[in-house]
C-alpha cells in the first residue's frame, strides 16, 4: 500500500509539472509556429499546430523592411549601457553600506526602497521636465539615465545584503598584505559576488529591454525607437500581419532566453544568498 502510495503521488507531482510546462511553453511555441504560417494558416479552423512549411520571410521583412535591426541595436545600446552603470554604482554603493559604519544606516536601508511605492506613471512627468532641462529627450542617453534611476535601488539591495555574506577575514586579510581598499573590492569581494552580480546586471538588461512605455514618452524620432515601441508600430487600424507581429515578438524574447540560460547557475546561487542572508 505504501509503494501504491509513493507511486501515486509521484505521477501527480510529475503530471503537474507536466501541466505547468505545457501552459508556460505553449503560448511560446504558438508564437514561433505563427510567425512561420501563411496568413490562410493563421486564421484556419481547426487551428494548425504545424504549418505546412516552414516559411522564415516574416523575419527577413520584420528585420530589414520594417527596421528591426535598428530597433534591436537602440535596445542593445539602451540596455547594455543601463547594466554596465548600474553594476558599476551599485557595487559601490552596496560596499559602503555593507561595510561602513555611520549613522542612519539602518533608515537608509529601509528608505532605499521607497521609490517602488510610487507607480512608475507617477514619475514621467517630473522625469520629463528633468530630461527635458539637460536636453535628453528624445535621446537614448535619456533613456538609459531612466532605467538607471529606475533599477539602482533594488540593485543596491541585493547586493548588500550579498556583500554581507563574504567574511570580513579575507578582506582584512588582504589588507595586512597590503591592498588598498579599492584592491580587496576589485580582487576579493567583487570575484567572490559574481553570482549576485550575474542577478543584478540580468534584472537591470531585462528591465531596460523590455520597457514601453518611459520609451513611449521620451522618444519621439522613429530612429531611436527600441523593440518594444517596434512592435507597436506593427499593429495597424485596418490590418495587421500578425506574422510579422509574432516574428517581432520572438525576435524580442529570445535575447532574454539566451542570457537567461547563459547565466542560469549564477543567478540561481546569487537569488538564493542575497535572500537568505539578506
């Protein structure tokens, strides 16, 4: 009884994780097999769920008829540029506040956060007369000042609570050997945080890449447009290509997926530290 038991309760646990797969991957997979159909295909009933060929011309249309390439350069520019800054700051500021001792720390830890309190809709306007002051409107440059304002806090967060899981006694130690300050960062707390610097720069990528609608509002020449203003452009009045729509949107997904799985151990490792010993 005890084996029909263990038997049973492994094919629920394994026939749900088969149903969580199937409704978390089937939304993805119809988007890669739409982007391949006809337009005939796409609206045919019963629906198809392989196309009768493997048509790639809604790619070559998305990316060099309606300018995706340059999309996809703004976004990498945009997104790469807010990662790399925002690691940049947040280290250092994540040390001082994981390793210095002055007063108000502990209100300052807590205040970090509060800027999450405010809806981001909340924030454009004001954010729009200050781009606007410094003549960053309707540049990247802008942009990337945004999502930098946007994703600092929480970075500055992970990464303390990360910083405070790395003993002292190899920082100390690299001091009576006689590092520098800036030397025991560089060569002994930031190679020993990789996992949670791996989370930070993969979050800030994510948020800057995937962002509408900061973009919608400060951008104005087509030009400068990101992925996600580019897809809007796709949608039209009277008709839409929604192969051209679905080839857009896995051209946008797969970006993430791939870094996602690049860094997929020192995401998991920097998540789990920072949260337990945070």
């Amino acid at each position: 009884m005890e084996k029909r038991k263990i038997s049973f309760g492994k094919i629920v646990v394994a026939g749900s994780i088969i149903l969580f797969l199937i409704v978390i991957l089937f939304p993805f997979y119809w988007m890669i097999i739409s982007s391949m159909k006809g337009f005939s295909e796409l609206f045919a009933y019963p629906p198809r769920f392989l196309p009768d060929s493997f048509n790639l011309r809604a790619y070559w249309r998305v990316l060099f008829e309606e300018g995706f390439i340059l999309y996809l350069k703004n976004s990498f520019y945009v997104a790469s540029f807010t990662a790399i800054l925002n690691l940049i700051l947040a280290c250092l500021g994540a040390y001082a506040i994981a390793r210095l001792r002055f007063k108000g720390k502990a209100m300052m830890m807590r205040s970090i956060l509060l800027v999450y309190m405010f809806p981001g809709i909340l924030l454009i306007i004001p954010l729009f007369a200050m781009l606007a002051k410094v003549g960053f409107i309707d540049n990247l440059n802008g942009l990337i000042l945004t999502y930098l304002a946007q994703t600092l806090p929480v970075s500055l967060y992970m990464l303390a609570a990360y910083f405070r899981t790395v003993p002292e006694e190899i920082e100390e130690a690299g001091l009576v050997d006689g590092c520098s300050r800036l030397e025991v960062i560089t060569k002994i707390t930031l190679p020993l945080s990789v996992p949670a610097m791996a989370s930070v720069g993969i979050y800030t990528f994510m948020i800057a890449w995937n962002e509408f609608l900061y973009a919608l509002v400060f951008l104005y020449d087509s030009n400068k447009f990101t992925m996600p203003l580019g897809l809007v452009r796709l949608y039209h009045s009277y008709h839409t290509s929604w192969d051209l729509v679905m080839a857009a949107s896995v051209i946008i997904t797969v970006p993430i997926i791939v870094l996602f799985l690049a860094f997929e151990k020192y995401l998991e490792q920097g998540l789990v530290a920072g949260g337990v010993k945070g």
